[in-house]
C-alpha cells in the first residue's frame, strides 16, 4: 500500500477535488501515489465499462511529477495534481481526435483546445479521454472505433450520451472531473443516468476553441447551442472547475471583456423560489422519474423553499420543444454531405405545413435556409424575453433530464426507427430522448444536473435545475443545497473499493 493510501481520512476513489487538494497539499499523498492509483483502478476496472478509451498516462506521469515539485515549492493552484480526464473531441496535442469517425481515425491535432490549456495552467493532471457516440448524435456512447461504454450501474444499460463514458468514469472513481460538451442534453443525461453532478453553462460562458469536428482549424468561435462544461461527482466541484474553464477566449472576446459572474440568488434553500416541472405536453415522463421528483418537490417544500407546480408565467414548453428540434438540426447541418442534404431538404419540402411534430421539425432543421434560421432565431430571442421575465417570479426550475432512468444498450439501425419504452408504451426515440433538451439549449439558459434518488432497483435518477442567463452559480448554488439537505452522489455497489 502506497504512503496515504491507508489512512482512511480520504476516499482516493470518490474523494471530491477540494478533498484531494487538502491532501496534496498536507502531504497525505503525492500527486504522482495519487496518479499511480488512479491508473491501477483504471487498469483493473475499466475493462467492461470502457470509459477511458484514450489514454495519456505516461505523459500524465510527467505531470504528476511536475505538480509535485510545484507542490514542494509552495504553489497553491485550482487543480494541481487532480487526475482529470477529457471527452474525446477536446483537441490534445498528441493525442487523436476522431468524434467516433473511422475517416478521422488518425486525426492529431497539434495543439490543445483552450479549456485543456486553462486546465493544464491550474495544475491538472490530464489523464485520458472519455468515449462518445459516433458524431455526438446519440444517448448512448458506442462507435466503431472504441467500442461502447457501460453504465457502472449496470453494464447492460446505457451510460448516456453522448458525455456517456465522462459520466461512466466518474461513477467507476477514475477520477475526480471530467469536461463534458452539451447541445442536447450530452452533459445532462449522462449525469442522470451514472448518478453525477453535470453543468451545462450558461451559451457563451466557456470558450470553444478547439473543440470542432476534425480536420477544422482551432479557431475562436461560439457554437449556436452547444457548450462545453464540467462533470463532477460534487456541486462544489462544479463550481470550482466551471471557475478554471470559464471566460472569454483570449484571443478574441477577451481583448476588451472579462468574465464577472454574478453571486447565486441565495444562500439559503429556504429562501428559493422554485417551480418543479415533471412531465412535458408533448412527452411523458416514465413514473420512477416522475415520482422521484414529486418526493424531492415535497422535500423541497419541507425545508422551507417556496414550491410552486405550476405557474401562468412559464413559457409554452411544446412551441420551445418544437423550435429546438428544428434549431438542434440546423446546427448539426453543416456535417451533412451535399448528397445528404440534398435528400434532407427533399423530405422537408414533402412535408405538409400543418405537421408541427418533432419529427418534421427535426426535418425542417437539417436543409434551413439562412432566411429560415434568421426567423427561427427571432422566434428564440422572443422565448429568451419571456424566461428573462420569468425568472423575476422564479429563482430555478426543476426539471426532468430524461424521462427514465438509464435503459438497456440499443444500437439498431436505422436511427430514426428506435423507439424508447416509457412505462410500457413506446416512443420516438429522439423525441422521447432530445426533449428534455429544451428549454435550456434552445435559450442558452444554465442548467445543473443533481443526482436526487436511485430506482427500487438501484439505477440513479438526477434531475436539471434551469436558471437564469448567467447565473450559472445560481444553479450550481441550489444543485449544493439540494446535495447537502437530501444526499448527492453514492459508488455503484457493484465496483470494488480498491
């Protein structure tokens, strides 16, 4: 046994960040013993969950050593010594990027995306990178490339997606944070379904510099609704990563901005005003969901915080949804090949005008036209006003971040046939799947995934908690609260303590 790992005061598997530092920074443990048995419980567990399916080890080593010395030296840093792994498409230098694409197979980027560089320059020990659905597309992560990736919870189901093997890593103890990406609930719903915490910041709020589909140049930019944000195994952990990975990118909006986020709306969960939303017009929610999130509303209500079920103020959800669907896909649009979209936009045009399902909307997305998103984007910025009045009635809400809880793998072909089995009946799966989504992409709002309960069968269930614009420490605030009052992460059962 390695010096300080014995001594029982840290859980070197689930410890949290600031726990760990605290530990680094005593000399319970070095960065490197820490580093050693991180790797050794990679190495020994991972094998049938497949989450690490990129691993930088031996330059991990190098860094471990690096942050000892600093360590020696006095240096105090956000991250210095914590393990810490990547989704697979955050460019690193020397390492392959391929989004699950067999083309992209040897992809190298030759250097590292901004959020690695701010992680590195906190004293992050880069570990390896998490696995993905081939594109990003999908609530499962599997490609032809790696493999797919199990739930710790249970290997015969889904992980999530498409952040499924960050999420995945973080409930087997592979460290203590992993950076995740979201346009569809890809932080969201791994969190709910390996039993994490996920922030989907704010739309703007982390840079995504180097974080494209290969063999795109890592230029400055901001994506129309995805983000890239934290997965942790703590709300505080949340913050403190979110605070590393957050701010304008140097090279563009940081030559004349910088970041000041505002303070969460409170500090006392009495003092929220909450409305808790648990099921959707368009969708179902399954009732392991729905229940669950019924016992936190009454929890919630308990400890003082002022729950409201319903309220005449709140956006209409099936219009949000429906735009959403159509947005979701003209951001995805610029993947497709000239023959693709050409078939693309043949289907939309066969579409009759009065077809406002998910499905044609999805439809309408992929062949838009510029005129067409321009009046799209104005139907958001409308939506964007009435949430911004809505939430000077309202602090948070609580929201589903899927409708079940993880489900068995399937990877059937075609995509668009699957169906997913809410309570016995079933549905499309992307509608029943990307829903949950809106509203926090569509209107760029921030939205903290917390693990809440587990099923009578032991399958986590989180839930989202959408905020403000901006007020990404609202919800983070309120994540911790909840976490504190009624229990937060818990190790699957099945994984050893090592």
């Amino acid at each position: 046994m390695q010096r300080g790992l014995a001594t029982g005061a840290v859980d070197w598997n689930y410890g949290s960040i600031s726990a760990l530092l605290s530990a680094l920074y005593a000399r319970k443990i070095s960065a490197t013993e820490l580093l050693e048995h991180t790797i050794a419980r990679i190495e020994a567990l991972d094998g049938p969950i497949n989450a690490i399916i990129v691993r930088d080890f031996d330059r991990a080593r190098d860094a471990a050593r690096g942050a000892d010395a600093a360590l020696g030296r006095g240096e105090r840093l956000p991250l210095l010594g914590i393990p810490v792994t990547l989704k697979e498409p955050f460019n690193v230098a020397g390492l392959k990027t391929t989004w699950g694409f067999p083309h992209f197979r040897d992809f190298q980027p030759a250097e590292d995306a901004l959020v690695v560089s701010r992680l590195k320059a906190a004293g992050a020990v880069i570990i390896g990178k998490t696995n993905i659905p081939i594109g990003l597309r999908d609530f499962q992560s599997y490609n032809e490339i790696h493999g797919t990736t199990n739930n710790p919870w249970d290997l015969g189901r889904s992980p999530g997606g498409s952040s499924g093997g960050s999420g995945a890593a973080l409930a087997a103890g592979f460290g203590p944070l992993s950076i995740g990406s979201d346009i569809g609930g890809s932080i969201r719903v791994p969190s709910h379904f390996c039993g994490v915490f996920g922030h989907k910041p704010s739309l703007g709020l982390v840079p995504l510099r180097g974080y494209g589909l290969p063999p795109a140049p890592p230029v400055p930019g901001q994506g129309d609704l995805a983000v890239v944000g934290p997965m942790t195994r703590t709300a505080s952990d949340l913050a403190l990563s979110l605070d590393v990975i957050a701010g304008p990118d140097e090279t563009r909006d940081g030559i004349g901005y910088r970041l000041l986020l505002p303070a969460p709306r409170h500090e006392q969960l009495g003092d929220f005003r909450i409305l808790v939303i648990d099921t959707h017009p368009l969708m179902p929610t399954g009732d392991a969901v729905r229940s669950a999130i019924g016992r936190l509303a009454e929890r919630l209500e308990r400890s003082g915080a002022q729950v409201a079920r319903s309220s005449t103020s709140l956006p209409d959800l099936a219009e949000s949804a429906r735009l959403y669907m159509k947005l979701v896909n003209a951001a995805r649009s610029p993947r497709l090949t000239a023959a693709a979209l050409a078939e693309a936009q043949g289907v939309a045009a066969a579409l009759s005008p009065d077809d406002r399902s998910l499905h044609a909307e999805r439809a309408r997305g992929w062949g838009m036209l510029h005129r067409e998103w321009l009046a799209a984007n104005a139907a958001r910025l409308q939506l964007q006003q009435s949430w911004q009045q809505f939430f000077r009635e309202f602090d948070a809400v609580v929201y589903p971040a899927a409708a079940v809880p993880a489900f068995p793998h399937d990877h059937s072909e075609p995509f668009d046939a699957r169906q997913l089995d809410i309570d016995g009946k079933l549905y499309n799966y992307s509608d029943a799947c990307f829903i949950w989504a809106d509203p926090a992409s569509t209107c760029g709002l921030p939205a903290t995934a917390a693990p809440i309960e587990r099923t009578p069968s032991g399958l986590p269930i989180g839930v989202q908690i959408i905020g403000p614009y901006l007020e990404d420490r609202t919800t983070i605030a309120l994540a911790g609260l909840i976490e504190r009052e009624f229990g937060g992460f818990v190790p699957p059962p099945a994984l050893p303590a090592m």
